[in-house]
C-alpha cells in the first residue's frame, strides 16, 4: 500500500502518538521523519514557509495537501480507510461522542496539564500562583474522568475509537512526570483505562514500554547569578598596631522554617493526640483525652465548608475532592489536624468539617494550598455546646449534630 504522507516531527511526542496509532489501527501506510531535530528542522525558512507557525506534528500529502493539529492529522488518517468509522463512530451519536472526549481533551485537560507540568520540565516560566491553579485543574479533570470511567472499558461504546486515542495520548504525560503511586490509586479508574489502552498493540507499538512516575518532576531551582567583582582602588596603607585577636562577625540566628515555630511551647503535642485518635475510638475516650488535654492558648478550632456544595455530583467523587485538597496540605501536616465528610447522597451532597490548627489564625502552611479559596474557614469556639458536640460528631464520623448522613470522609493527620 502506498504512502498517504508523511507525518513531520520527532517521534517521541504524545501529538506524533495520535495519527501513528490510529495509522496503526487500520493499516493505513503512514511514512514519519525518525530524524526530525525539534529547534532546527521546524526553524528553517523552507519549513515556515510551508508551516509559519513551525508547530509540529505537521502532515504533508500528494497534492501539496498539509494540516497542522495533530488530531486533525489523526482524523485525516482515520478517514483514508474503508474502515474508518470504526474510530471516527458509526452513528450520528457516537461521532457526537467521541468529538465530545476529543474536544474536552484538546480544550481543557491539556492547557491545564501544560500549566500543571511544563514549568517543571522548563518549557514555561514557573509562577507559583499560577502553577498551583493548573495543578487544581487538572486533578479536577482527572477527577472527572474517573468518574466516566467508573463502568467503562472503552470511552464511547465497547471498542477504542479516537476518543480513546486523544485522551490516551494526552494522558502520557502526566502519567510520566505527575501522577505518582498515591494518585494512581486515588484515580484507579483512569490508571486501569490507562493501562489496558496503552497495552494494545497498536498503542505498544508507538508509545513502548512505558515507565510510570516514582516522584513529581520538580521545576528546576533558579541559577544564581553571579556577583561581578569590582576591584576598588587600593587605600595608602596606614602604620596601625594590628590586633592579635580580630573581631568575629556574630553569626544570624537561623529563621525558623515555620512562623508557627515562633510560638510559645504548647502543653499538647500535636502528635500525641493524632496517636492517641488513631489508636483509641473516637467516642468516648479520642474526644475525652482531647478536651482534658487542649491548649486553648496554643491551638484553634476552625470549621471548614466548600463554597461550591452545589457543583459536586456523585458522593465518592466528592471524596475524591477532599482528598486532592488533603494532598496538597503537605506542608501543613506537623501543625494541623482535621476531618471532613461527604454528607449527603449523589448529586445532592457536601463538604463539611472540623480541623484543629497551631496558633490563633489559619497557618500560611494552609493557605498556601492551590484549593484553600475553594473553603470558607470559620473560627470556632469549642468551648460552646453546639459546637463542641459537632466537633466530636466531625471527628467520629457520625452523630446527631451532623448536618446531614455521612456517606464517607477522610482524615487529616
């Protein structure tokens, strides 16, 4: 069979991936550029000639025929088959489908990927800010389509079309430098639809062995710069007696890592009550030792509430949530503890709880977090009946003073 054309860039790129496994799929002859040198081949005046943008993957066929977008590559390729409604859909509902997943790949899960991952990898200024907002995103994104995936092989029907293509595809990357152990359980569907897609032949073929992410790709420290030395104009020497003994500059005292360090000692170690919850029940003895042992002078109450109880859907997805915000807590963990619960049932649930914090005010180590907008903090005096009662409801799990049934929770220690 001849070549329809020739895909144009280097072949390591999950945007190469797309058109060669669906050329893969249906046999379709597809010729690639193995010696493609990204920064060089795509600056030459012939190639932005032809391709002023100098993006790649590019695609050129017989004709002077070229696209751009790597999925409208991938299309093209599907449509030079007899068999291409296979991947492109069968019926007005499944094309409808699968440019639905296409297009919530392309739109939305990937700008938040390169926000979350590329400062990382160098390929974008790293802004904090920024960065941590990308990083909310796409665990959203990740979280929504763990959901879908929840009774499902395949995104649309029971075979791989070219939903699963893109959204496998753009997959890759955060499975490589993003996704760890713990997410990948957290996101079991995903990491399951992953695997089993990238175990077909089609896609072995293209993508290889693929090594799964041990640790987060940190960005890089900045490069210090170095101080020019500016030669200042010798001073006559004046005779002095010159001491036996020079005079030591006094060393600064070391900053503490945290302004929480700066406090008073507290008479209850934080660690000695999230011992004694973990290995005792909640009711009565936890909540005895806690009320007999609290410093009311070293510590705070907070309740916690998430502003957008009315855009959650099903309840473990919702826990799901709350362990995505748990995550990005790290920081926080010597100083604070906490539990907050799914209450409710699918598509009418909330997030309500009850933490317990080093010092009077909500510790930057909290505030930092990417989701922390996403909570309204209130402070709490547990010293109030209600308030206690809740508390110890909150961290039980159960109880009359629960605003709603508990479907699940998670705990922050």
């Amino acid at each position: 069979m001849a070549s329809i054309g020739t895909l144009i860039g280097p072949v390591v790129s999950l945007r190469n991936y797309k058109a060669r496994i669906v050329a893969n799929l249906l046999g379709v002859n597809l010729a690639i550029t193995p010696d493609f040198e990204m920064g060089k081949d795509n600056k030459t005046p012939e190639f932005l000639a032809k391709f002023p943008l100098g993006k790649v993957p590019v695609f050129e066929g017989a004709n002077d025929f070229s696209l751009t977008d790597s999925s409208a590559i991938a299309y093209y390729v599907a449509m030079k088959s007899s068999d291409g409604a296979e991947l492109l859909g069968r019926t007005d509902e499944e094309r409808a489908e699968i440019m639905q997943f296409s297009f919530f790949a392309e739109a939305d899960y990937s700008p938040a990927q390169a926000g979350a991952i590329y400062p990382a990898l160098g390929y974008m200024q790293f802004v904090k800010p920024a960065v941590q907002a990308a990083e909310e995103q796409l665990m959203r994104f990740i979280g929504v389509l763990n959901t879908v995936l929840l009774d499902r092989t395949f995104l649309v029907g029971e075979r791989v079309t070219m939903a699963d293509i893109i959204v496998t595809c753009g997959l890759t990357m955060a499975f490589t430098h993003y996704l760890t152990a713990a997410d990948r359980k957290q996101f079991r569907n995903v990491t399951r639809y992953f695997k089993t897609m990238i175990a077909q032949p089609a896609f072995k073929s293209v993508i290889g062995e693929f090594v799964f992410c041990e640790k987060r790709t940190a960005p890089a420290a900045p490069a210090k710069k170095e101080k020019k030395k500016v030669e200042q104009p010798k001073k006559a020497e004046k005779k002095v007696e010159k001491k036996v003994e020079e005079e030591k500059e006094e060393e600064p005292a070391p900053k503490p890592k945290s302004l929480l360090e700066s406090l008073p000692p507290t008479s209850m170690p934080l660690d000695s009550w999230k011992r004694f919850y973990s290995n005792n029940e909640t009711k009565p003895d936890a909540m005895n030792w806690l009320w007999e042992n609290f410093d009311a002078e070293g510590y705070s109450f907070w309740k916690v509430d998430y502003k957008y109880n009315d855009e959650l859907a099903k309840c473990f997805m919702t826990n799901n949530l709350i362990g995505g915000f748990f995550n990005r807590l790290e920081r926080a963990r010597k100083y604070a503890f906490g539990c907050l619960l799914t209450l409710g049932e699918d598509d009418n649930n909330q997030i309500w709880g009850y933490f317990i914090v080093r010092g009077k005010v909500v510790p930057e180590e909290v505030t930092d977090a990417a989701d922390y907008e996403s909570f309204q903090w209130t402070a709490a005096d547990h010293t109030d009946e209600k308030t206690k009662a809740e508390i110890e409801d909150c961290f039980a799990w159960e109880g009359p003073s629960l605003p709603r049934p508990c479907y699940d929770g998670k705990v922050f220690k």
